[in-house]
C-alpha cells in the first residue's frame, strides 16, 4: 500500500480505538454497516455532511476533524504527500 492518507484507514483505526465492533460504531453512529464498509473500503465517495457529524459525536471530534481528514484524503489522492496519519484526540486515548 502506498503512503497516502486514506480516510477509511484512519477511520477503521480510529473505531478500534473505541474498542468497539464496526457493526456496534455504525449503530451508535446511526450510519448503515454497510456504508460504514463502503467507507473503510474505500468503494464509496465521502460520507454526506449530516452522516459527518454522527460520525464525529460517536468518535468524540468535531465536525471540522472530519472534514479536515476528508480535506486530506482527497489531496491524497489529488497527488498528495500527504502521510497517513493516527487517529488523534478522544480516540486515541481510548
């Protein structure tokens, strides 16, 4: 695998973190299982705006962290160097 950040990585680490099943963080998170693996997959495009922010509440981030780590992901891909990097803040200390 190549060195650039993929958002579906960073969140599959970061629900691990949590402790938690993928199928238990999409039922908390209120988003499908399925497209919760569309997501960490990355077959899917970017999560909806109203589904960032069920996902930033379960994670304990806000909006903004999100769509920063999208911001990323995409210049990743755009070209990018961007670096993969570890889920941060409430996550990481789980």
């Amino acid at each position: 695998m190549d060195d650039r950040f993929h958002f579906g990585i960073w969140l599959k680490r970061a629900i691990e973190n949590l402790g938690i099943s993928q199928k238990e963080f999409a039922k908390r998170a209120g988003v499908s299982f399925a497209g919760l693996r569309l997501w960490i997959s990355h077959r899917a495009p970017n999560p909806l705006a109203f589904r960032i922010v069920r996902i930033a509440r379960e994670l304990g981030l806000s909006r903004e962290v999100i769509e920063a780590k999208l911001a990323e992901a995409q210049a990743a891909a755009a070209g990018g160097d961007s670096v993969e990097s570890e889920p941060t803040g409430a996550i990481a200390a789980a």
